[in-house]
C-alpha cells in the first residue's frame, strides 16, 4: 500500500546528509544477493569488521518513496533502487538512481505499469529491472536512465513482478509470477526461452553454467500447465533444459538459492508445525536420477522468510522467531542464533529480508524497522546479541516500518531501505550520527546542480 507522498515531503528533510567519509572505489554491489552463486558474501568489504561495527552512524536519508520489497544496488558511486517520486494515480513504478556521497537523485525513469518494480542489476553500463501487470522486462542506460529496451514476456499473462534479475554471458533471466523462468538477450532484449517452473521470487544462482531456482509444489499448476514435483531446479542456462529436480517439501520455496563448496542451500516456507523440514542442502550436481534427495535437511521452529547467505562453512538464515539461524554448511547443525527486539510469534515474519556478510560481520534486516549485525563467528553461546543496530524508520513518528529487503555493504557504508513512509533510504557509515533540526524542508524540492537531463530532479542542496 502505497503512503501518503504529501507527508513524505514535509518531514522528507530531517535527516541532513554528511559529507562521504572514506569512500573508496571500485568495490560494487551488482546484484539481489551480490555474487552470481548467491551468497550474500562481499569480500571486498574491508573496512567495518566485528571490532568497529558499533561506531557505524546514520550518513543520510532520502525518502523517493522507495519500494519496500526491492533491494538496493550500487555500482560506480550510483545506487539504483525501485521508486516513485512522481505523485501519479494509479501509482508509476519508477527506478530511481541515486548518489551514494549524499543520497541525491540523479535520475528517475516511469516503467510505465501501476506495480511495484523489482530489485535491479547493473551490468555492462544497462540497469536491468522488471515490472508487473504486464510482465516485463527493461534495460536502462545506467548514466541516464534512458530506456535501451523493453520487452513484454510472451506469455502474455497479466503478472506481477517475482525475483530480481541475474546477468551472465550477455543473458538476463528472471522469473515472474506468471510461472515461467525467462532468458533474454541483454543486448537487444528478445526472449530467448522459458521455461514452467511455477518460480514466483527466486532469483537464480549461476554456476559453471547451471541456473538453480526454487520453484512450485507439488499440484501446483499455472494455466492448466502443472509443475514438476519439487521446489529446486536445475536449469541449463544456455537452452533452458531442466536438468534435475528436487524431492518435494510441500511448501513454496519463496526465496533465492545459495551455491557453494558444490552444495546449493534452499529454504522452505514450512513452519515445522508437523516436524517437516525448511532449510535444506543439495548436491550441486544434482543426482542419478530425478527427483534428487537432500544430503541434509532440518526443520528449524520457525517459517524462514528471504534467502540463505553463505560464508565460511556457514549457512545464515533469518526466520519468522525474530532470529538469525546460522548453521554448518556441513551437516545443517545449528550453530548459533542472532537475536533481535522482536521475538514474534511464528508466521509473522519477524526476520524479513535476507543476511549479508562481510569482513566477519553478518548483517540482517527486520520487522521491527531495524538493521542488525553480528560477528559472523558467532559469540560462544547458543544465542547472540548483536553486535550494533540502527534504526531504519527514523522518519516515521509511528514506527510502522519494517525492513524487507537485504542491507548492502560495500565501501564502508550500510545501505537499507525500509517500508516507513518518510524517510525510507538510509546510508550508515563509521562515525557520528548527524540529524537536520531545521525546517527548510521546500530546499529538497530544487533541483541540484549538475549536467542536464529531462529526468534529473531532487536532492539536497549543501
């Protein structure tokens, strides 16, 4: 539900951004879930560890009222995330490029559809996004936001945006809600193939050319067309071949694989209520046969929500309990858990988005409108306080954000946006926190200084 853009506005300002402290370069998020294998793991984040974590403070925030359920990324100095700063009826889903030194607008670009768009990848200079109703996938000049193309799927059904897109070997693929896992030439945006799988929010992991995806139950069906009976696939990335498949676990896999050490690690929605299991492990190289037998399953007391992440023999993994699960890569024993504020009953999707990693820190967003971290080892007993959190609904008087999406870490900074409809992009880096007290909210309405574009509006005056 989309809040009300007018108050947005007034209080839009009360946060002022700093000045980039230590900014490097180089270093970028491309994508949902950082790494093609999808682990959630950037090893190039050198600069916040475990021993000055606590010092991160809040940079900047902006509200172009950014879309809750969409991720950020962030490539060249430019954060691009799903948006809609222009007040239309019905709603325009926008994407939005923003500067990552001070949070200002550089470009926003109508995709043309009243749905929310997906979370972005940046690859080769284009932005590659998704929109619903009708499904369709787009590619932007990442300088301009001008649109290279765009391409209904030819399905022609009316569906919503799923997953985030994923690039590799001049390819896009995505998956939307209309059932299908699509494949498109990144330069010229033809739809190569697709593929039934009933996949609904999972965003592919690519390796060694294999695409894996977590798709349907079994009798679930999509047109009078069923699906294969399990919840991962494995998919030849060039022709769309479904390799093998997964035993069914009688719950949606609502999430994206994660892929290492030749496993694939998935997440089931089942809650454990009847001693089923909801975090499981797969021979990468699937089996001799199809359907294919987990080499590890366990049922944690709790729904997972959001996708696992993987560093360092580790799986990590946010459940409806209010907690982080980290457990062996291995074996699937439990290693430890990571508390948050709120221990929420099971089905209300306490732990939201998906963790991240690094430089031995785990990071994970929230319900309770909070970004959290942990040393990624853990702290030496079965439950762990966390390490800093921030809060991520500053703008709101009434608290009613929630963090959804997955935070990104990359050159010393936190970037997290949450569902408060104020103030919903934060940047926290090492330091101080910095807070505006004055009232000149109508500076935020003036365009920056800068080159030209038709599209260039916003941001702070310094």
């Amino acid at each position: 539900m989309r809040r009300v853009v007018f108050i947005a506005v007034l209080v839009g300002s009360f946060i002022v951004a700093s000045s980039p402290v230590g900014l490097a370069a180089g270093a970028d998020w491309p994508k949902y879930r950082f790494d093609l294998a999808n682990t959630g793991f950037n090893p190039a984040e050198l600069s916040i560890s475990s021993a000055n974590v606590a010092n991160l403070g809040l940079a900047w925030g902006v509200n172009q009222h950014f879309d809750r359920g969409a991720s950020p990324v962030v490539v060249n100095g430019v954060l691009y995330l799903s948006c809609q700063p222009t007040i239309t009826a019905p709603p325009t889903p926008e994407e939005c490029a923003v500067s990552i030194a001070d949070g200002h607008l550089i470009w926003h670009t109508p995709l043309g559809s009243n749905w929310n768009a997906s979370s972005a990848a940046v690859n080769g200079g284009r932005v590659f996004v998704g929109d619903g109703r009708p499904a369709t996938m787009y590619a932007l000049d990442a300088g301009t936001g001008a649109i290279l193309w765009k391409t209904p799927t030819r399905s022609g059904i009316d569906a919503h945006t799923g997953s985030a897109p994923v690039v590799a070997n001049g390819i896009v693929y995505m998956s939307f809600d209309d059932g299908l896992l699509h494949a498109y030439n990144a330069a010229t945006g033809i739809e190569l193939w697709n593929v039934l799988l009933i996949s609904v929010n999972s965003t592919p992991a690519i390796v060694n050319g294999v695409l894996y995806v977590e798709g349907g139950s079994p009798g679930d069906d999509y047109g009078g067309q069923p699906s294969l009976i399990g919840v991962l696939y494995a998919v030849n990335a060039t022709t769309g071949q479904i390799l093998w498949h997964s035993l069914s676990q009688y719950g949606y896999g609502m999430a994206s694989p994660a892929v290492a050490n030749g496993l694939v690690f998935v997440a089931s929605t089942n809650d454990n209520s009847n001693l089923d299991t909801n975090l499981l492990a797969y021979s990468a190289g699937g089996c001799r046969a199809s359907p294919c037998e987990p080499v590890w399953q366990v049922g944690e007391p709790a729904t997972p929500f959001g996708s696992p992440a993987y560093y360092d023999g580790v799986v990590y993994q946010g459940f409806s309990d209010g907690r982080l699960y980290a457990v062996n890569a291995s074996s699937g024993s439990l290693l430890w858990t990571g508390a948050t504020k709120m221990q929420a009953p099971y089905g209300m999707w306490a732990v939201q988005g998906a963790p991240v990693i690094a430089n031995g820190v785990v990071y994970e967003g929230s319900k309770d409108g909070n970004v959290y971290a942990w040393k990624a080892s853990g702290c030496g007993r079965a439950t762990c306080q966390p390490l800093w959190s921030a809060n991520a609904d500053q703008g709101d008087p009434y608290q009613t954000g929630e963090v959804m999406s997955q935070p990104v870490v990359v050159d010393g900074t936190i970037y997290v946006n949450s569902s408060d409809g104020f103030m919903n992009l934060y940047a926290f880096r090492l330091g101080p926190s910095r807070r505006y007290g004055g009232g000149d909210w109508w500076r935020r309405l003036q365009p920056r200084a800068g080159p030209s574009s038709a599209v260039r509006t916003g941001g702070w005056w310094r």
